[in-house]
C-alpha cells in the first residue's frame, strides 16, 4: 500500500475516534451519568498543550505529524469546557492535582530556561503517566470499575493506528506512552470484572 495513503487513513482514523471519544465522553457528562473532576481535565489540556508545542519546536514538525497530540489537545480542552458548563465544576483541585500542577509549572520553567525540548517532552510524558496513578489505585484498591471499557477501547486503538503516520522520536514516544498507560489500565479493569465474576461464582455455589 502507498506510504502516503497510510498515513491518510492513519491521520482520518485517530481524528475520527478521538472525535467520537469526545462525543461519547461529553454526551456521559451531559447526561451526569458519569462525573469526571474538572481540575484533572484542565491539568491534562495544559499537559498535553506543552507536550505538543515542545514537539513542534523540536523540528520543522507539522500538527498532523503528531495526529494523537494534536487531536488529543483538541479532546482534552472540550470535555474540559463540557465539564464546566454540564458537570461538577466545582470540585477543588485535591492535593494530587496541585502536585502535578506545580510539576508542570517546574518543567515550564525548565524549558523557558534550557530550551532543551526533548526533555521538556520527556518530562511531560512523566507527567501524564503520573496522572493515571489516582485511577490505577481505585481499580486496584476498591476492586470497582466505574470506567468505559468502550472508551478506553477507543483510546488504546488511536494510539497504536498514530505510529503509522507519526513523524519524530518525540511522536512516537507520545504514542508508545499512552499505549502502555492504557494497556495497563484495561488488564486492571478486566481484573476487576474477573474477581467479580469469580464472587458471584462462589456465591451461587
């Protein structure tokens, strides 16, 4: 198959299942089927704003280049505003949340004083892999999953179709890190779904 033709469906399939993923996400808010902390969401936008103008600095780097950054920024900023207009905007940032915010404002600094991009990037990633702890510890703690297999689904599945049209180091360890992140999240809820499978068994014998 031609090389540029993949990296068309490549760059159309993650646009079009991050758009259906913020749909999804924000129809659930709306909906207050489900009540996602206002404060994350917002860490996460500037988060992933500084990982992707780090990579566009990097290089001659286009938007498209980084298919997964670029429309996970996009995401990220709409549930945010979804959130405040539809949910529960009044959650205070948790202690968590304030910690991972001055890590960001520290790496901002670093890179406003370095220039140095790639461990600007680098140091961002750290972050947002950071940022999944709080919902690896409720999964592993409380043995509840109050997650969407389906979006989570959807966003495994956009990372992996990115590499194809990924362009730089930087792009690629985007990718690869929200690959691992979500792996790891899944196996954790289909642990969760397994133990109480494994109840229910026990109980009805």
């Amino acid at each position: 198959m031609n090389e540029n033709l993949i990296r068309q469906i490549s760059i159309g399939s993650v646009s079009l299942l991050n758009l259906a993923i913020t749909f999804w996400y924000c129809r659930l808010t709306y909906k207050q089927k489900i009540k996602p902390a206002l404060a994350m969401w917002i860490f996460f936008t500037i988060a992933v704003g500084i990982s992707l103008t780090a990579y566009l600095k990097s290089d001659h780097f286009s938007l498209l280049d980084n298919i997964l950054n670029t429309t996970d920024l996009a995401l990220t900023a709409i549930v945010s505003i979804a959130i405040y207009l539809f949910g529960d905007h009044t959650t205070r940032f948790s202690r968590f949340d304030k910690g991972c915010l001055m890590a960001v404002l520290v790496i901002v600094l670093f890179w406003f004083i370095t220039k140095n991009h790639f461990v600007t990037h680098a140091l961002t990633q750290g972050i947002l892999v950071i940022a999944y702890f709080p919902v690896i510890s409720r999964l592993w703690k409380t043995r509840e999953n109050g997650e969407s297999f389906f979006i989570w689904i959807g966003m495994l599945l956009a990372p992996v179709l990115s590499l194809l049209s990924s362009k730089g180091i930087l792009a690629t360890i985007y990718s690869v890190r929200a690959i691992v992140c979500i792996l790891i999240l899944l196996m954790l809820m289909l642990r969760v779904e397994y133990l109480k499978q494994k109840t229910v068994c026990v109980r009805t014998k």
